[in-house]
C-alpha cells in the first residue's frame, strides 16, 4: 500500500505545477522569445479580453483564462 501512496502524491503535484495559470506578460515574452528563435518577423502578439478577440489567431489564454493571446501578421 505504500508504494502505491508515493507516486500518487509526487503525480498530483506535478500536475497542479503544470497547470498553474501564468500572467499574459510572462507567457506573451515566451511565446515571443520561441516564435524570434524561429526567425519569424512581421507580427504582433496581444492580450485581449476573451469577448474581444475579433479576426485574430489565439495561440494561448493567460491571467486565469480572463484573456486571450491574440497572433496578427503584420
């Protein structure tokens, strides 16, 4: 019975850290540090509100699911 309590308490708290909701500035400077990594130029990444995405690509929500990053190419 021990054995099996051990993996289920290192797994429960592995998944809340992965789910943990990030502020739009940190995640909108990673997704821009990968997408310069990459070379790609001539864009614009946006939080908006989640009522407000209109045309826009949304690549991610942030601040707890309250917005979404917004992708438009320049």
């Amino acid at each position: 019975m021990r054995h099996l309590v051990l993996p289920l308490l290192l797994s429960a708290t592995c998944t809340a850290a992965f789910a943990a909701p990030k502020p739009c500035d940190e995640l909108k400077a990673d997704i821009t540090a990968k997408l310069d990594e990459k070379g790609v130029k001539g864009y614009e990444i946006a939080a908006v509100e989640n009522d407000k995405v209109g045309d826009a690509k949304v690549i991610g929500s942030c601040d707890g699911g309250t917005k979404k990053l917004t992708y438009v190419r320049k």
